[in-house]
C-alpha cells in the first residue's frame, strides 16, 4: 500500500469484543441522557428547506461545471497528468492479490460491459442509453395520474428494484454540464436544454438536447458494501466501488424503461450530464460533507444515479440534517485521507483547481492530490473518506445505529469514541475473504 497517514493502521475485521462494550456503555448512557430512540433514520430527523439557496451559499457568479474539467476527464488531456503517476505498490503483495484484483474487475461488470462506461463517461451509452432499451413497450396513451400518485409508483417499484433512497427534484440549470467529454474517445459537445425539443437527441455537431418538458430528477441512492468499502485502499474498496457503480447502471435503467414503459420520456444517467450531488440535495437526500460527498439520510457510503422525465411528479424538499455542523469539528476523514487532499480548514467558496465548482460555500476537496494517489495506488482508487466517516456504520448493530443518532449531539467527541471502538480502521482483505 502507499504511505498513508499514521493514523490509518489495519486492524482485524470488526471491532474487539472489550471495545464493544466499552463504547456500548458509554453511548448508552449518552443516549439515556438525551432520551434518544435507538431504532430509525441513520441520521437524526431533519429539518426540511424551501429550496438549496435556503441551506448553501451560492454566488450569483457562479458558472455551470464543463465535464471536461472533471478530474477524471483531466487524466485524458492535461499535460499536468500526461504521462500519468507511476504506481508505487506491489502487484501481489497483500491487499493487491489477484483474488482481490479478480473481484475489482468482476463487480463493476454490469458498470462496464454492454458499453455502459461506468456512467462517469458522457451519457447515452449502454444502459444509460438515451432511447428506448426495449424492456418496457410504450402504450397506446400515456398513463395518466396525479403527480403524488406517480411517484409513489416510481418510489414504490424502485424500493423492489433494491434501490436504497429516492427523491424527486425538478432541473436546475446551474447543475446542468455546458459541455460532455468522454473518456474513451475523448470527443466532446454541449449539452443544451431546449424549449422546442420533444424528445431528448443528439444534434449532427454533437450537442446534446434535453427538452425542458423533462423538467423532474428522479435520484437515486445505492448503497455500496461496508465491508468491502472498509478495505479500502487496497483493491477491495475499489470492488465496493465497482458494485456501487454496477448497482447505479441497473437502477437507473430500469426506472427508466419503467417510465418509459408508462409512456414518457426518461434519461438515465450516472456522473454524466448533471452533477448528481447537488440535485440529492434538492430532493433531500441529505448535505454536502467536509469530504466532499453526499452525507445522505442513509449515511455516506452511497452512490448516486439519476433519471430526468417529463412524467409529472411531486416533488421532495431539501433537508437540513446537521451534518455540517458535526463536520466543523470531526475531520476525521481529513486526517485519514492518503493524499491530505481533505482540508481541515474552514468552508469557502474558492476550489483548488478547475475541476472544483467555485462559487458555492462548502469544504473543497483538492481532487489533483486525491486523483494522483489513485494511480499511486496502483488503479485501486480510494474510498478512505467514505469509510473512515463516523456517520458511516453497518447496519444491524444497535451501538451503530445509536452511534449515529449521537453524531449530531456529541460533535467532535464522538470521533473519539469512534476511534476508541475501532471504526475507520483498514479491514485486511485477508480478514474480509475469511469473514463469511
Ligand atoms: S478518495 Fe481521495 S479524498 Fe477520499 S480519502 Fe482517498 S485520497 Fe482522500
Ligand atoms: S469524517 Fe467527519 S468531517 Fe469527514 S465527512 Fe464524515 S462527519 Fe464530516
């Protein structure tokens, strides 16, 4: 593995016995104390807002994000990063197994076969495919309800689809990319939203048309495996990675065929097209955390999928859950980040390069720094600010799920009992392949 910071050393999988009840007794009596339920909403109730203007400060000034600044997109064309990093780990050596290495391809197979392209290339390939997948037929007539009533439906079936969070926003400009890039073959064009189109194409110069009719975001959370997340840096966390964007590519497409089937227009979209955080947090699946990352109503180890419609819907309200608050005080995954790409500093409203969105008040991630740890890292990416957050327990164990319903109220002091119970610490991928 890369140096990383002292503080992130391996331990066995879970947590001791001795510990367990030691931070069992204590958020115990915490919780006495405040008289807090020990079942519900990983997160503690929210507060809800009008708008995303009601919780975040964003400029006036503030540009549309061109795809081709993404990071990821950056490692094609800028000369900064051509050639790119050399690994610095051993193929081999634990943690970079070929078991491990077999398991990071095979979980992002439905990601990244039928052309799909992990969703973080520019849109309507594979099962983000822009048209029709044939799964679903179109009727005679649209189906007809009343908005409340259609996403009930859409949330209803997306639950059995094994989708873990929806909310439904309408497209707000500013989160629209003014250009696409794809990876692959590094072409690219516009994206325009137009109020003559009636169906969503493709233009001969390449410009990609959204009609405004497909005014509804559906988003849509999917949670990744804590465990294998937790190995993270080594090969497995990017496994967990890879299930997520797989699980985002299944989702999407198929709310999309759903609606598609019901006689409406649908995109299904991963990364592309719209930045994805901001529309969670307009339907209210929760805030922006010092990592950079959506801290969602279902905790932080979530990736995010999108599908836009003209199907009409009721939509959800922003929330306010507090995270940033506890944020100013946690850093724990700052002081866990590899490649000190997390600041520790307070919010601001300047990034530190071009493939960060200035102009809105929040903590920037230093994404050149995390991204050269990633080729570092030997193609194995890094998912440590995801793991390492406290608010970022597996389900199933009473002391998690009070854990986070005392994240708000203990602030910076419960990193130290998170600490003191073993969490944020690198799973071995040894102990993850013996832990059935
Ligand atoms: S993914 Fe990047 S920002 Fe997050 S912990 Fe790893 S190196 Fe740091
Ligand atoms: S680790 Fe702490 S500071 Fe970082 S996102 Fe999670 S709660 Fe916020």
């Amino acid at each position: 593995m890369p140096e990383s910071n002292e503080s992130t050393k391996k331990q066995s999988y879970g947590i001791s016995r001795r510990n367990f009840f030691k931070g069992a007794g204590l958020v115990a009596a915490a919780s006495a104390m405040a008289q807090l339920p020990i079942t519900g909403n990983n997160i503690a109730e929210a507060a809800t807002a009008n708008s995303i203007d009601e919780l975040y400060e964003i400029s006036k000034d503030y540009k549309q994000f061109n795809q081709k600044n993404e990071m990821f997109a950056r490692m094609e064309w800028d000369t900064k990063f051509i050639p790119p990093p050399k690994p610095t780990i051993t193929p081999g050596s634990p943690g970079y197994t070929v078991l491990d290495i077999a398991a990071g391809g095979a979980a992002g197979t439905v990601a990244n076969t039928l052309g799909t392209g992990f969703g973080w290339r520019s849109g309507n390939e594979g099962l983000y495919s822009w048209s029709s997948l044939g799964a679903a037929k179109p009727p005679q007539e649209p189906w007809k309800a009343d908005p409340a009533e259609a996403s009930k439906a859409i949330k209803r079936f997306a639950h059995d689809n094994r989708i873990d969070a929806v909310g439904i926003t309408t497209v707000d400009p500013r989160w629209v990319y003014t250009d696409w890039f794809h990876r692959g073959t590094k072409e690219s064009g516009k994206i325009e939203l137009s109020s003559t189109a009636d169906k969503p194409e493709i233009k001969e110069d390449g410009t990609k048309v959204i009609p405004t009719k497909m005014k509804y975001v559906i988003v849509l959370l999917h949670r990744m495996p804590f465990e294998m997340v937790s190995t993270s840096p080594y090969v497995l966390g990017h496994a967990g990675t890879q299930v997520g964007y797989s699980l985002m590519a299944y989702g999407a497409s198929t709310i999309a065929e759903f609606i598609r089937g019901l006689g409406y227009n649908a995109i299904p979209a991963g990364n592309d097209t719209m930045l994805s955080i901001p529309l969670a947090i307009q339907a209210g699946l929760g805030e922006l955390g010092r990592n950079g990352l959506l801290m969602s109503t279902i905790g932080p180890n979530v990736r995010i999928s999108k599908v836009i419609t003209d199907l009409p819907l009721a939509t959800d309200k922003p929330v306010n859950l507090g995270v940033r608050d506890f944020c100013e005080s946690c850093k724990k995954c700052a002081r866990e980040c590899p490649s000190g790409a997390i600041s520790e500093g307070d919010m601001t409203t300047e990034g530190f390069n071009i493939s960060n969105n200035d102009g809105i008040k929040k903590w920037y991630v230093d994404c050149e720094k995390c991204r050269v740890f990633w080729n570092e890292n030997g193609g194995a990416g890094c998912i440590r600010c995801i793991a390492t957050c406290p608010y970022n327990k597996p389900e199933g164990y009473w002391t998690h799920e009070l854990g986070n319903k005392l994240a708000p109220i203990l602030g910076g002091g419960l990193v130290t009992v998170d600490d003191w119970m073993g969490y944020g610490k690198i799973v071995e991928s040894e102990d993850y392949w013996k832990n059935q």
